[in-house]
C-alpha cells in the first residue's frame, strides 16, 4: 500500500483525481513519464484500477517503454498481454526490436502475429528481414521471403534492399545477387547494399565490376559507395583502380569531405604508398581519428616505425584501434619491448584492451623471449576475461614456446577443451624448435587420428622438427605424405626444410638435386640452407657456389658475404677475402654482431659481443674469469676456429670469451637466477659458446635455455638437448 501511495504522490496530476476523469489522468501520466521505473508505477496503478484490459492503455505503456529505455524486456512482455495488438502498433514495435540490442525478439512478435492472424503489411517486413540479417537466421528470413512474395509484396524497392542485406548476411551471397538483379529499378541505396555485401565477404574485384555497371547504369554514387570502393582497392591492393577512383572524386566533387579524404588516405597507406597518404593527410584541417590511424598502421607496415610513433604521439584523441595500431607496428617491426612499454602505458590511462591488441602483445613478448613477462601477461589474459578465446590460447602456446617454458606451453594445449589446426601446429612446432622430434612427431600423428586436417604451415613444423633432429627417412615420408595424401603443393618453406634436412645429415649433393629438381626458382633460404651446410661440412666449392647464389638474389645478404669471406681465409685467397671486404665498406654492409638478452625479473638486459657499457660490466667480467678458470680444470679450452680475424692466438681467445651469451650467462649467476637461466640470442650459437654452456651446466649444476636464431638449446648435466646436432 505504501508503494501505492507513493506512486500517487509522484504524478504529474491531481493525487486524487475525480473517478470520471481517471482515464486521462492516467494516459496524460503515461506521456509525460520520464523513467522506466515511474512507468512501472503507473502501470501499477493501471492494474490497480482495472484498466490492464484496455488494449488502448497497453498500446500507449509498450510504445512508452520503447522511448524510455534500449532494453525492451519490459515492453516486450506486455505486448504480450495484448489479444490482437492492432497492426500500426505491430509495426512500430517490430521496428524497435530490429534495432535493439536483442533483434531475435523481434521474430517472437512475428510469431506472435501470424498465431492470432494479425495482418502484415509492407511496412512489417523492412525490420523482419534486418532482424533475421542481424541474428543469420536464414530460415525465418527465407520464410518472410516467402511471405512477401505471396502478398506481392516482393517488388517493393525498401524490402528488396531488405532481401539483400539478409541473404548477404546469411552467407547467401548468390541469392542477394538474384534479387537485385531483378530489382526494376535500383537507387544509390540498393547499389550501396550489394557493393557492401561483396565487400564484407571479400570479393573485391565483383566490387570494382558492380562499381561499373552502376556508373554505366546513370546512378551517381555517394560518398558511401566511393567510400566502399575505395575500401576495397585498399584490401585487394589495387591502387591503379583507386587512383582511378581519386581522380573521379576530383573532377565530380568541388570539395571533397574530410570523410572521403580518410577513406582515400586508408586506401593509400593499405596500399603502401604512403607519400600520396601523406599528401592528402597533410591537406586534412583536422587529423580525424580514422585518417590519423591509417597512417599509423600503414607507417608500421612500411618499417617506418618512428614516423608512425610520431602520428601517434600528436594525435589529440585515441582509441582502441589507434593504441592496437601502435602496439602491431612495434611487434611487427622488430621492437617488441616498445610494443610491452606502449600497452603498459595503456594500461595506465585505464583503457581497456581488447582481443586484437592481446594478440599483438602476445606475439610481442615471444618475439622477446623473456619468460617472466610471458607468465605476467598469461594472468593478464585470465584475469581480463581472454581465457576462453581459442586464438589467444594458440597465441599463449607460441609465447610460451618462444621464451624457453616448452612445459607450460604443453600444458596449455592439453588442458584446452577446444582446438583446431592451429592450435595443433602451435604445440608441434613447439615441440619442434625445442629439439624434442620424437613428441612433435607423435603429436603430428595424433592430429590426424582427431581428424584434425594438416595445413601447409603444419607440414613446416613437422618437417622442421626432422630436420633438427637428423631424421632423414621420417622426413621424406612426410613431405611425400604431405603431397600423395594431404594433396598440398609444396612451397618454397617446405623445400626449404628438405634442403635443410638433406644438408645437416651431410648429403649435401641430394640437397642440391633436390634444388634443381623442384618446380620453383630457388630463393635464398634454399640457398642459404645449402650454403650452411657446406659451411658445417667445409664443402667449400659447393658452399661459395651457393653464397653466389643467394648474391645474386640479394647483393647486400650479409651472411652470404662473410661465408665468402671466410672460405677465401682459411684458403688463405687474400686478395679474395680484400676485395669482399672492401665490397662490403663500399655497401655499408657488416656482419651482423652477436647480442644477447636475459631477464631479470621484469627487467631485460641486453649485450653485445665484447660489451663494457653495462653498469655491471666489472663484476660481469670478473665472474667470467672465475667461470673460465673453473672450467678449465674439466678440460675447457677455447675454441679460435670460428674466429678468422687476423690476430694473435691470445686475442682470438678474449674474443671468444666474450661473445654476448656467455656475458649474459655471468650476469644471471651474479643475480642468482633459480636454478635456470634463460639467454636469447640473434645468432647461431657457436661451438665454442656451445661446449661452454654445457660446462656450466655440469659444474654449476644449472639448467641453462638459449634461444639462438633457428632453435633452442637447454643444457643440464653437460649435455644439450640438440644433441650437439645444431
């Protein structure tokens, strides 16, 4: 009763107006409520009085209910108290419920009239069949079809736009065509409609031809449909056409609209050229967000990471597809640590990250290889709400794979309760680069009992792991497999692990058969597969022939020019190894120098071969001498024979000994790093590097992980899991 009362009090009315006049009082009040919860009081009093059966009250409470509030529980529920809602009304509430956050409700009130024989007309379909677009609901929306059709209703201009859309967003692509085809007459609308629906879908060049015959058809396009168009040639690449579609723009528009200029500018920068983009952007008044994102991102995708940062930071107002754009370019562009620095300052400004930005940062921490970030950004993704997205637990397994923990990327996988091909490729070429052939092998072979079918990028990984592990039969099985069975083409990776596989069990000329036996013109990993492992084998003529190959496809390739060099030393060809080396000062090319990475905590700390500029590089040093001085009583000597500098013995010696990962090395045993150090390193490790760490492993009795450029090596009791087949 007190509510009752209370809701009395709170009308606009009279509190107690006269029994004859109660009827308006309430249907005034009805219209000048202002909340959901005052609504529901009325309708209390509605009730209270008897008036619930009044179809006029109860029309006038649902359309009430649809102004006040975007969730229509409420009004959808009493509508449903409503015997035979009059058509007007059906109508208004079909449209409100094609736009709310739950359409298929929207199919329940068509439900609803077609059990009590409530007409429909031509105004009931537009939001039937938008309702059915936005759930995919192809059924229903083929039955409405059907429906219109029977009515005559089909040749209506607004519900064949209608068909389109729903068939289009049903996957029916061929339908929506059929209908607009067979649309009498087609305005910008329709046209709009079927050129988005080929875009949402990909076909891009049925965009540029639906683009033509609409210009050949005398509709002029809207800067929707440039918009779109341009789109597309951004997607597909084809910036001949969308240079075509600039100058269409120029020559039918006086002044092109900050919005067509975005849209030439993302066409632009998705096409690379980004001089034309910073062209049409400079001319922009403002630096919308959209035009100021696709620079960003097309920046990044050029390796112009600080012109990209630079957009970044001038931009007054960011999103989350600007921050996400940012922390891409980072990760893609070999800076991964910024990309880390750049989603912790978003973090700061409380903005919340979603799943495209998780991925970037995922793939950020395991191009760094630093575990303890990894574990840290692996609660992030639970504690967020990612946990359950099958791409980011794909994701977590390469991070985890990538950083050393080849435990907890397995784990991982057995624990998810989904997986696809992916997923299975992910923990086998974990498997994989970890030097364990035997488990990548078995989980292969476990994939296809899932009936779970191989990709490309799976044969990869199988092939690799045989390749590392000298299983040469397995390998040739597989890749025949792959061909006879799995019906894949071969492609430049997949012959590239074959040469590789060939080359490290020493049957070198089979390598070289297979490269002038397969369909496709080598490139240079072939090429530098085979000239690796003439390098490991010193098949030195077979080897420079390969290095003049890979030059010949990449003059500046580093690695070809000191291979080069290095066999016309140990030849001692003098004036051979002058004219490389003075070939590679004319070019500024040099040899790409050995650095190293360890994390201490959430710290990382990097080095160079040779290194002194670290605050602790005395006692780094120090420890050194001690760590050598105690190998050497088990037998250590240091192996010069990499070194072909011309220098004396003893200096060769001080410079193996400070290559970057054994400084890395010292620097975690001065910290005390557990039982297990984890080093990252951007070359090959060498041999000597190689038999210290498992000294180290034996003498200290620590567990150490190095990730070099092509696998990793754990060492424990002096011996390492590559088998010293590397």
């Amino acid at each position: 009763m007190a509510t009752v009362n209370q809701t009395i009090l709170s009308l606009p009315s009279q509190p107690n107006p006269p029994p004859n006049n109660h009827h308006n009082y309430l249907f005034s009040a009805l219209s000048s409520s202002t909340t959901l919860t005052h609504l529901k009081q009325i309708h209390a009093q509605i009730f209270r009085t008897g008036l619930d059966r009044s179809t006029s009250f109860l029309v006038k409470l649902v359309l009430s209910s649809c102004a006040l509030s975007s969730g229509l529980d409420y009004a959808l529920s009493v509508f449903n108290h409503i015997h035979r809602p009059p058509p007007s009304l059906c109508n208004k509430f079909l449209r409100e419920l094609s736009r709310s956050s739950q359409p298929e409700k929207t199919l329940l009130v068509y439900e609803k009239m077609r059990t009590e024989g409530i007409s429909v007309d031509r105004f009931s379909f537009p939001p039937l069949l938008k309702a059915s677009a936005r759930v995919s609901s192809i059924v229903e929306g083929m039955e409405i079809h059907g429906l219109a059709t029977k009515l005559g209703f089909d040749s209506d201009p607004f519900i064949q736009a209608g068909l389109i859309g729903m068939y289009a967003a049903c996957g029916r692509i061929l339908m929506a065509r059929l209908v607009f085809d067979k649309m009498s007459a087609r305005d910008v609308v329709a046209w709009s409609i079927m050129i988005d629906c080929y875009c949402q879908i990909g076909l891009f060049n049925d965009v540029l031809l639906l683009f033509e015959d609409m210009r050949h058809s005398n509709v002029k396009p809207d800067e929707m449909i440039l918009s779109l168009v341009l789109s597309a040639c951004g997607r597909s690449g084809n910036i001949n056409y969308g240079k075509a579609i600039h100058n269409f723009i120029l020559e039918n528009n006086s002044v092109i609209s900050s919005y067509l200029q975005s849209s030439l500018i993302t066409m632009y920068t998705s096409c690379g050229s980004m001089d034309s983009a910073r062209e049409l952007f400079d001319e922009l008044n403002t630096k919308n967000l959209i035009a100021s994102t696709a620079m960003v991102t097309g920046y990044s995708k050029q390796g112009q990471i600080e012109s990209a940062r630079l957009i970044f930071d001038q931009m007054a107002e960011k999103d989350l597809i600007c921050w996400s754009a940012m922390i891409s370019g980072y990760a893609e562009s070999d800076f991964p640590q910024e990309a880390l620095n750049l989603f912790n300052e978003m973090q700061k400004r409380e903005l919340k990250p979603d799943q495209v930005t998780m991925l970037s940062v995922i793939a950020a921490c395991a191009h760094l290889g630093a575990l303890d970030q990894a574990k840290s950004i692996h609660k992030f993704v639970d504690k967020n709400g990612f946990g359950d997205a099958l791409a980011v637990n794909n994701a977590l397994i390469d991070m985890y794979a990538k950083c050393g923990s080849l435990e907890r990327a397995r784990c991982l996988f057995d624990r998810m309760p989904r997986k696809n091909v992916i997923s299975w490729t992910s923990v086998i070429t974990a498997h994989a680069i970890h030097g364990d052939a035997a488990n990548a092998l078995l989980l292969f072979h476990q994939m296809k009992a899932n009936n779970i079918e191989p990709n490309g990028i799976t044969f990869v990984g199988v092939l690799y792991a045989c390749s590392h592990a000298g299983l040469v039969e397995e390998g040739r099985k597989v890749f025949s497999s792959m061909i006879k069975e799995h019906s894949i083409t071969p492609k430049h990776e997949h012959y590239g692990c074959m040469v590789d596989l060939f080359g490290r069990a020493n049957l070198i000329r089979e390598a070289l058969e297979l490269i002038e036996s397969m369909p496709l013109a080598p490139n240079v990993v072939i090429w530098g597969s085979l000239m690796a492992a003439c390098r490991i084998y010193k098949e030195n003529e077979l080897g420079e022939f390969a290095a003049k190959r890979v030059l010949e496809l990449d003059q500046n390739h580093d690695g070809a020019l000191v291979f080069l060099s290095n066999i016309y030393a140990k030849e001692k060809r003098w004036d051979n190894v002058g004219e490389v080396r003075k070939l590679m000062r004319n070019r500024g090319i040099s040899k790409e120098r050995g650095c190293s990475r360890i994390g201490i905590g959430n710290e990382l700390h990097e080095f160079l071969v040779g290194d002194r500029k670290h605050k602790a590089a005395d006692k780094i040093y120090e420890k050194l001498g001690e760590v050598v001085s105690e190998l050497k009583k088990f037998g250590y000597v240091p192996n010069t024979e990499s070194v072909l500098v011309d220098l004396e013995e003893e200096e060769k010696k001080e410079l193996v000994l400070s290559h970057s990962e054994k400084l890395a090395l010292c620097f975690g045993l001065i910290n005390g790093e557990g039982s297990c150090i984890h080093i990252v390193k951007n070359l090959r490790v060498c041999e000597d590097c190689h038999t210290f760490m498992k000294l180290v492993s034996k003498v200290y009795k620590m567990d150490i992980v190095i990730r070099d450029r092509s696998r990793f090596h754990h060492y424990r009791d002096g011996a390492c899991s590559c088998k010293d087949y590397w």
